[in-house]
C-alpha cells in the first residue's frame, strides 16, 4: 500500500480539496494531510494572543478563520445534507477553540489549539469522500501517532496501533490521517513540530512497511536551490536518501528535517510530487546513489557560530571532549564544526543557552560569537576521490565572505558558514556556477 501526504497549499482551497479527492481515486492507500493553508499560522495567532491575556484578539481571529470554512463548505459539497453535516463539524471545532479563550492557558492548551488544523482539514475532506460514495475510513492520529519520553516517535506503538485499527477497517477503499498532530508519552496532544505532516507520512509508512511514501506539494520536486531565493532553479529527478536528508535538515523547506530517516531505515522510496501538476514526474528517493554529481543547495537560517581561541595546545587531548561537553551540558546540538591548531569554531541554531555556553567556554579560550548567520550546504557525490568539486564550491564563493568551510564529514556535502545578508547572493553564484554554466 503506499502513502500519500498532501501538504497545506495542496488543500488549500475547496477547489483544490476536489483535486485531491480526483488523485486519491484508485486503489487503496493511506492519505495523510495537512491543515488548509495558513490554518496552523492563525491557530498560533490565536495561541499568542490567549498567552497574552487578550481574549478579544484571540476571538477576532477565530470569528475570522471559521467564516472562512463555511465559505469553504459551500463550495466544496453538493448537497444540503452534507454542507449541513461539514457545518456540524466546523461549529464544533471551533467552539472548542472559543472554550479555552476564558481560561489559563499554558502550552497544553496551545497544543490542543494547533492540532485543530489538521483534524478539520481531515473531517471535511472524509466527508466529501462519503458524498462522492468512495468508502473511505478515517485513521485518527491521535489513537496511534506517539512520541516516548525523549519526545521522539515510538515507532512499536505506532506499528502496533497504526496495524490494528487498519485491520479494524479492512474492507476500506481508502484510509485518511492527519499529519503533525500526535500524542506525547504522557498521552496529551502534541505535535511533530512546523512542517511536520511529511514526518507523518514517513512514520506511517515505515509503520506499515509502504510501497512507497508520497509527498503531494506545490513544486514539481525538490530544486537544485532554493526557489525562494534563486532564480532559474529546476527540479531534480533522484536523490539519495542521505543527500535528501542533507537538504531537508540544511533548510530545503519542501521536507521536513527528519523526515527521510523512517523511510532510508526500512528502504521505502519516497516520491516528491506536484498537486498542481499531477503528471510531472517529480523527485525520487531511494537508495540509489548517482554518481559525479553535485545535486542541490540549500541554506538553513538563524545560525550562530561560536569560535574559541587560545594561545595554549588548544587541539591536546580532551580539549574537543571538554568544549563539546559544555554544548552537551547545555543541550545545544552543533552543526558544523571547522578546527585549526589554536581554535575550535562551531555552529548552533538554538540560542536559548548562548549566555551560559559562552561563560563555560571562557574557561578554555578567548571566545567570539557571530549572529545572524547562514549555513549554505552544497549536497551530491562529494566523496574525496572525486576530484574538482569542492574547487568548484569554493570557486563560486570568490566574491562571498566565508566565515566557515566544512568537507569531510560525510559523502555527501560541502558546508559553508556566510552572513544572512549575503545569503541571497551566494545561493544564486552557486546556482549560476554549479548548475547553469554562467
Ligand atoms: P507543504 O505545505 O506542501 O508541506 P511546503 O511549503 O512545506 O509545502 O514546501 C514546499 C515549498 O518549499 C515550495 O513551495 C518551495 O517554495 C519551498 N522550497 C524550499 N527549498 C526548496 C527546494 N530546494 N525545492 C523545492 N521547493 C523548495
Ligand atoms: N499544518 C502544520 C504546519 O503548518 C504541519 C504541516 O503542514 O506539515 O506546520
Ligand atoms: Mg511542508
């Protein structure tokens, strides 16, 4: 059975919700979606304004958002009966969002709040797919979607559940699922953070050993750079599973961070592919490696590099174990980590402990923070053996000030460490220089 995952712009409209229902037409499979475009963003709007005591705020923006699905609702189902029963439906979701406008509230509550999104976009469109007669049988993720202590997947008790209540329903033509919302160990409402629905996708699939994992988007496929920020980019047909992975957790927006990992782990292929442009062929990834090839950019944001200098043996033994504790101590994962005889520069994009690291660190070395800056990876068969890659990386970067250079870590990627402000300029000289022979 495969999976398919369809993101929010891809059931973003009632038109586009009749689009999806046109593509999952066929043979069984499990379709996780997303909520409608910009639901989560207004269910934080909402969040943020209850956090700061002013349920006024909160109401406007819940007013606002729940007369936009009954416009929805009238263009999407046919008949009475079912625009009546979709109307059920919104009215009570949103009148639990309007139960927490008069109390505390505390990040419980927001995690119920935002998991709203995906548990109307799911009920509208299982509705539509009664009205059009398709048998199709709604999965709640909540029943077996979970994170463990570590606020990771369990991956058993997905298994276990996720089989159960497929077998509970065997006679199905179609299973729905919500993507990003879970439960945590504790059996409360949680999420797989932002952007977590292809995260869904690829924990369901790996659950239930998928043909293949599906992720239905806006873009015909993963770009060779961000599309955002560069012009001229185009799609790439294959990718490994570890470049793929490089990209998405370096800020190729189009997959969540972890998501390739289940699907690399039980080899299941996933195809990235155009709601918009069903034919296009779109991007595959597999464990099939292309060789010679630089594949694709990505630059992940809101990066800050730490480097700590001193005049003493700063490289003698233990002095890495010693500096890296202090990130371990403070639960602050590296990134990128670039060395010479007297210092030790690393990268971190969470800066909630900056303070207290810097002040630890202070203890080995002179210490230099930069902020606002940018991690630029460049990803494809970057195995050392392969001669004039790196060459052409650094090549393109002649007019970019470049703070950091990491090669060598894995196979796949050459890293470099560039201010926010010279992002957009370096993504397009390598873009212009790697894949478009300017
Ligand atoms: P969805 O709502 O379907 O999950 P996202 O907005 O999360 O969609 O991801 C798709 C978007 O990712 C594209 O519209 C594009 O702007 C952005 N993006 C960033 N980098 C890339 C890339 N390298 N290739 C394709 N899309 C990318
Ligand atoms: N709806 C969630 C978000 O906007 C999850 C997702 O779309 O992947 O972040
Ligand atoms: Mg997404």
């Amino acid at each position: 059975m495969k999976v398919l995952k369809f993101g929010g712009t891809s059931v973003g409209s009632a038109q586009r919700m009749k689009n999806v229902a046109k593509l999952i037409a066929g043979e069984r499979k499990i379709v996780v979606l997303s909520a409608m475009s910009g639901t989560t963003n207004s269910l934080v709007e909402i969040s943020d304004y209850l956090y700061k005591r002013n349920p006024d705020g909160a109401n406007e923006i819940i007013n606002r958002l729940s007369m936009k699905y009954m416009e929805h609702i009238e263009e999407l189902y046919g008949t009475e009966e079912y625009k009546q029963k979709a109307k059920e439906l919104i009215k009570s979701h949103f009148d639990y969002i309007r139960t927490f406008t008069k109390d505390l509230f505390t990040l419980f509550e927001e995690k119920v709040i935002l998991a709203q999104g995906e548990l109307i976009s799911t009920g509208m469109m299982h509705l539509y797919l009664n009205e059009l007669g398709v048998n199709a049988v709604m999965i709640p993720a909540l029943d077996y979607m979970r994170t463990d202590k570590n606020a990771e997947p369990d991956p058993i008790y997905i298994k276990e559940k996720l089989t159960r209540l497929l077998n509970e329903h065997k006679d199905a033509d179609l299973y729905i699922t919500q993507g990003y919302i879970c439960r945590n160990a504790y059996g409360e409402i949680d999420n797989l953070q932002r952007g977590g629905s292809d995260y869904s996708a690829s924990l369901v699939g790996a659950a239930i050993g998928a043909e293949e994992i599906q992720i239905w988007t806006d873009i015909d496929g993963m770009h060779n750079n961000d599309p955002r920020f560069v012009e001229g980019t185009s799609p790439v047909r294959q990718l490994h599973f570890d470049e793929a992975a490089e990209l998405a957790y370096f800020g190729a927006k189009i997959l969540h961070p972890t998501c390739i990992l289940p699907a690399k782990l039980n080899n299941i292929p996933v195809r990235l592919l155009n709601t918009m442009q069903p034919d296009a062929p779109g991007t595959l990834i597999s464990n099939v490696m292309e060789k010679g090839k630089i594949k694709a950019v990505a630059a992940k944001d809101n990066i800050t590099s730490i480097k700590i200098k001193s005049g003493r043996m700063l490289l003698a033994t233990g002095f890495l174990r010693k500096v890296f504790e202090i990130f371990e101590n403070h639960q602050t994962p590296i990134d990128m980590v670039t060395t010479s005889e007297v210092g030790v520069s690393v990268t971190i994009d969470n800066r909630k402990h900056l303070e207290e690291i810097v002040d630890d660190l202070k203890k080995y070395g002179t210490v230099t923070v930069d902020e606002n800056m940018v991690i630029v990876c460049v990803v494809g068969d970057l195995e050392w053996d392969n001669i004039g890659f790196e060459a052409r990386v650094v090549q393109a970067m002649k007019d970019v000030p470049v703070r950091m250079i990491s090669y060598g870590g894995s196979n796949y990627n050459v890293s470099l460490l560039i201010k926010a402000s010279d992002k957009r300029r370096a993504l397009q000289a390598l873009s212009d220089h790697l894949f478009n022979n300017k």
